[in-house]
DNA sequence: TATAAATAGGATAAAATTATCCGAAATAAA
DNA sequence: TTTATTTCGGATAATTTTATCCTATTTATA
C-alpha cells in the first residue's frame, strides 16, 4: 500500500512527536533503532520531512530532529504521505490508465473510488498527535 | 496500490473473459496491444494465471488463451490478485510491523482495517463477468 | 578558536520489480 | 511427416526502490 519509505516516514514522524511533545531532539540513529529501520535510508526520507516543513533539524551538536508542538496536533497522515509518495495513492487510476475518470472510467474506476475515498479520508483525518498518545499510553508499537 | 504486474493481469483476464464468451482464443500479443502493456511481461504473467487454473493455455497453430465460460461468472478480482501479488495486500501490516494484530497493533491498525477490509470486500464481489460486461458495452475501458 | 557532535547531500551498491530475448516444447494443418 | 504457429520457461537486461557510505557543512561547547 505504501512504500517502505512511507511507512519508515510515518513511524519517524510519530516517534519525533512523541520526543518533542516532551522537549527532546532525537537522532536518526536514535530513531531509527526506535522505529526498526535503516538508519541511512530513514535519514533520507527525514530530510524529505524537512524540505517539506513537516519537521525540524537542528545541526550540530546537540541537535537533531524536532517538531513543532502546535503541528503535533495539526499535521494530519496525509501531509506525510503526500511529502514521501506524492499523490499517486490519491489520483492514479487502479489499473493504471493514463485517464481514468468519470467518462472515460477503468474496469474498476467506481469501485475503487469508493476504496480510495475511504483511504484519503483516513489519512486527513488521522493527526500526529492521536497516533502518538496511543503509542505513550501503550496501546499501540512503532516496531515489532 | 496494486503491482504493475497486478494491473496487466486483471486486464489480461478481463480482455479474455470477453473473448472467450464470444469463443475466441486470443495471443500475448493481442492481448498486449488491447490492454496496452509489455507483450513478453504480460505473457509471464498469463502463465502464472494458468499455474493457477484461473484461464487456460492451448499451445500450437490456433492456440492462445481462453477461459471457461463457467469461469467468467464465479472468477472474482481477489483471486487474481492473490494469484499474482500474494495476499501481502490483505495481511501485511500497514507500517510493515512483522507482527500486527489487535494485541500488539501498529499506530494505524484500526483505522487501517476498515479500508482494507473494503478492499477486500470489493476484490471478493466483483467477477470478471461484471468488467467484462461493462467493456463490452462501452461504459468502461481497457486502455488509454 | 579549536574540537567534537550532528545533519546534509552526493555517490554508490543491493535488491526488487518490470521488461526483453531466445530456444524448447507442443500442436494444428498442410 | 513436415512445417508453421504458438505457449513455456530460462537467461538476461533495464528501471525503480531500498539501502549504505563518505565527505562537507553547521553548531554547541570546552
């Protein structure tokens, strides 16, 4: 559904979020021993995270990766997603048709649409801040 | 969403479903142009549809594939799907958690169930017969 | 100011996916 | 029985995704 990156993206940002809401940076190393992930390749996609102000870096000693309290709350799955895998979840056709809309529809256009729907609207309704209370409280992992 | 290798099969099976209630066999290569995919890719895939007893395969002058037309009716998306991916679509762990269930779920598992459960829900109750009618009338399409 | 600690980013490698090519095997028809 | 046709299947190649490595740059602090 998504790609490694993605989903190394989504775990780093919801252990940020966690740390931050607490007033600690975290280095990727840190992180991604926390997430159980490669941590050259999380780097990476850390940096697509900052480009995409999604988080903060601060380099140098003492730094690392932070972010801001109020987007704790604000920053919703799909500004994650879109910053690492763009749109293709959103817009491409299930078949992979170059067109595929209403007029011109693919085999499955309708029924997917309906999937895809519910997909997008899990992902903009679902904040930083829901996924990583879960994770404080224990009720849900980042690895494992 | 789905592989390329995924999308060219579904096709694949669509476009044959449709010749076969008309009693044509069809070649890779009619296959290939009508559905717009790599010809020699597509025929690897249409073999795995066969190891898999969804069409079938007659070698030799005035070979091709077909499938029975019992078949067009009681074949649903899913076991394409299956056929070619796997079932990594339906128990793969959406942050890719080795172990993800309701004891030990990822962050998104809740939220993530219930769309994948749609999915699944429309791979498992829509047939061939279905696409294929709707190709045939011209309300959906193959290519393009 | 020098040093150590961090992220940034380019180059490269490994793995998976997508795609092509070609000879072998099977089959219908001449 | 020979030939033309067609799928099968292994080898290989190209592309994309995933992953690693190394150096440059930035920054806190001694």
């Amino acid at each position: 559904m998504f790609s490694k990156a993605c989903e190394y993206g989504i775990k780093a940002a919801i252990f940020i979020a966690i740390n931050s809401s607490e007033n600690r940076r975290v280095s990727p190393k840190e992180i991604a021993e926390e997430i159980d992930s490669p941590q050259a390749f999380t780097a990476k996609i850390l940096q697509a995270l900052v480009r995409h102000n999604m988080i903060k870096s601060v380099r140098g000693a003492q730094g690392g990766f932070e972010i801001d309290k109020d987007k704790i709350a604000t920053t919703k799955l799909s500004q994650i997603v879109y910053a690492i895998d763009g749109d293709k979840i959103y817009n491409g056709c299930g078949l992979g048709l170059h067109t595929c809309d209403e007029n011109h529809p693919c085999p499955v256009h309708d029924k997917f649409k309906v999937v895809r729907d519910e997909l997008k609207d899990m992902l903009e309704n679902t904040s930083l801040e829901q996924l990583a209370l879960d994770i404080k409280s224990g009720v849900s992992f980042l690895k494992v």
